[in-house]
C-alpha cells in the first residue's frame, strides 16, 4: 500500500470514527442535555408561579387581617340582645333631652339574620323641629349601629316651627348564636 492510500484510508476510518462518535454519542447526549435544559427551565417557570402565588397569599392575608379588624369593629358596635332596654333608655333620654313629646314607641317584629338581629322600632314623636334634628344628631352620636328609616315630618299648623314625626329606627344587636 502507498502511503497516499494509507493516508486516505486512514482519514476515512478517522472520519468514520468520528461520524459514529457523533451519532452514539454526542447526539443522545446533545438530546439528553436539551430535556434536561427544558426540565429546569420548567422548574423555574412553576417557582416563578409559586413566588407570585406566596406574594398573592400574603397580600391576601393582610386582606383577611383587615377585614377581621373592621368586623371586630363593627361587631363592638352591636349590643348583646340584652342590652336593648339600655339603648332604648338612651333613645328616651334624648327624647327628653330635647323636649321632644313621644306619642308612641312600637316595636316591630325583629329580624334575625346570620350575624346580628335587627329590631325595628316605629316612633312618633312631636315637637320643636330643631329639637327633633337635634336629637337625629345626638341619635347619630350614640356607639351603636342604628339605621332610621321611612322618616315622614309632617308641619303641625296650629305652631310655627313644630313638626310631627314618624318614623322607623333600627337598632342592630349580636345574634346569641354567634356570641
């Protein structure tokens, strides 16, 4: 064999080598490294949703915290369902107060609801009219949650300035169940 040859079939068999290195070894390996590759590139995808979803939760819990802050709050605003003799003595002392003259004070059926109960009182009162805004104000002053409703003044004709009033004025307590 010349050496010319040698060479060409020693640089084919070099070549050869190298083709079947490629092929069963470099290619599977080229191949295992990009599913690996797309494997972390997943991971880091699903902890990027998972630092989102942990940010989401907390701002979520400082929503919850809130929420419970102002439910508590709300929740001292209402009277246990013992206490309504005290709030409607308030309510006649302002009535009082302001020389108002109370014609009735009916109570209605009460409602319960899920969280509290609402027992409505119709009153009608007479008087001065600047009393009675006073007492609509001093009304509002009170530390309980009370809502008035249906408000009709009427002007009495025989008076100036005096008004009669009726109306219905809620008063919300704690329902026993959830004390």
């Amino acid at each position: 064999m010349t050496s010319g040859l040698r060479k060409v079939v020693f640089f084919v068999m070099l070549l050869s080598v190298a083709c079947v290195a490629y092929q069963y070894m470099i290619k599977p390996a080229n191949k295992h490294l990009a599913e690996q590759k797309a494997r972390v590139q997943a991971k880091f995808a699903k902890l990027a949703e998972f630092e989102q979803a942990t940010t989401a939760a907390a701002g979520l819990t400082k929503q919850l915290e809130q929420l419970q802050e102002a439910l508590d709050f709300f929740e001292s605003k209402l009277p246990p369902k013992s206490e309504i003799d005290k709030v409607l003595h308030d309510v006649t002392v302002i009535v009082q107060k302001q020389g108002l003259r109370s014609k009735r004070v009916l109570r209605l059926e009460r409602k319960d609801n899920s969280g509290y109960i609402e027992q409505p009182l119709k009153v009608e009162l007479e008087g001065n009219f600047n009393a009675f805004y006073s007492f609509l104000l001093e009304l509002e002053k009170l530390p309980r949650i009370m809502k008035v409703r249906e408000l009709e003044l009427k002007k009495q004709t025989d008076k100036e300035g005096q008004i009669a009033a009726n109306f219905i004025v809620s008063i919300f307590f704690q329902n026993e169940s959830r004390s």
